[in-house]
C-alpha cells in the first residue's frame, strides 16, 4: 500500500504529469462497483456472487447493511462481475404518480424561506388604492445538474489516516461528511481534488467519494 502523495500545489497535477480523476491510480489499487437496487430506499434482500467468481480478475464482494459492491483487479472485472451478480430488493413505491408530480412538488414542506433583495414596503403598497393583483401558476421542467462523464473517486487509508481523491467542488465539506459517516476525526480525513466530469451543483462525486472511502476502509486497500 503507497503512502499518499504530497499536497496538490496545482489542481490535477500529481507527480508532475497532469492527471484526470478517472486516470488516478494508486498502488495496489482495487476497482469496485457499487450494486444499486431499482427503488429508492430499498432493502437488499439476498445476493449471489456465484457467477462473478467465473469473472477473470474477480476480488469478492463488499456488503455493509444495504451497501453492496464487486472488487475486481481491472475496471473491467469490477464492471462484468456487476452486471453478473445476482440480488433481490425489496419493492419501494414511494416515487410520486407522473401526473401528478407538480401537486406533490407544490406539496412537499418548505425546508426555509429567503430574501434576496427587500426594496421598498409591498405590504402598504398593496393597501393603496390603485393597488392590482395578479396571480399566475408556472410548471417548468428541473433541468439537471448532470456530468459530462462517470463520477469517479479513489480512497486509500494508511496508518489510520484516510485520504481521498476527488473532483469534489466542495472537498473541505465532503471531508466532514466522510469523517461522520465513518466516525472518524476530521483531522484523520483528506481530500484532494483532481479535475474529473464536471456540472454546475455538487453531484455524483462525493456519492462515488463515499463508496471508495467505505470499501478502502472494509478492505485495508485503496
């Protein structure tokens, strides 16, 4: 297991050479997919890694409560044991009705209000006289923030210290929600960002964050 690399003074670059988050590789580096049910909130119910054992450079897999992934030596291991692997999930329903996605939407509880300019009183303007209301509903459709490409992220841990690499856009808050999930100290965590796939709003990244940070831990190897 290679001990981390030195702080990042520029952004992707790592060793000298600049590297992409899905290019980043550590020594003795294990890849994993992470298996995820059809529903929301669904249980696992059984799996069967069987037929992922005829899978040539196949590790085992990782199971934690609902968490389940396949290591392999290559990504490609990993990707063919994934789509091998059999499991059963519990039903989960809880998704709104298509059609009525906007009532659920208009339903749903306000998380907090805000201001962003206050100008002028519009409660005293609206008791003038030459006052006018107009009221008007709009459905707009959510525009996504996606990725241009696969979210990725590598975690080693080393002598009790957990560092991982990330295209994170936020990496000193991912660095305390992976030390929470894991129950570790903040101190004992490190992220580094590595240019990867990118969108507007946090996404993907710290989801495959967090994955690589459990299994790094369950496993002892990056």
């Amino acid at each position: 297991v290679g001990k981390p690399v030195a702080r990042l003074d520029i952004p992707g670059k790592v060793d000298g050479s600049f590297t992409y988050m899905q290019d980043f590789r550590r020594k003795g580096m294990l890849h994993a997919r992470v298996i995820r049910p059809a529903g929301m909130k669904a249980t696992l119910m059984s799996w069967n890694d069987f037929d992922c054992r005829k899978v040539a450079g196949y590790v085992g897999p990782i199971k934690k409560g609902n968490f389940l992934a396949v290591l392999g030596r290559t990504e490609w291991a990993a990707i063919a044991a994934s789509r091998t692997i059999d499991t059963k999930w519990s039903d989960w329903a809880g998704l709104p009705d298509q059609s009525k996605l906007w009532e659920h939407v208009r339903g749903t509880k306000i998380v907090k209000d805000e201001d962003f300019q206050k100008v002028g009183d519009a409660g005293e303007g609206l008791k003038t006289p030459n006052a006018k209301i107009v009221s008007a509903s709009y459905n707009f459709a959510i525009h996504t923030h996606g990725s241009i490409g696969p979210s990725c992220a590598v975690a080693e841990i080393v002598d009790g210290k957990l560092t991982v690499w990330s295209a994170s856009q936020q990496t000193h808050l991912l660095r305390k929600q992976i030390a929470m999930m894991l129950g570790m100290k903040p101190e004992d965590v490190r992220c580094i960002y590595i240019d990867g796939s990118g969108c507007y709003g946090r996404n993907g990244h710290e989801d495959a964050a967090a994955d690589a940070a459990l299994i790094a831990k369950e496993t002892g190897l990056p």
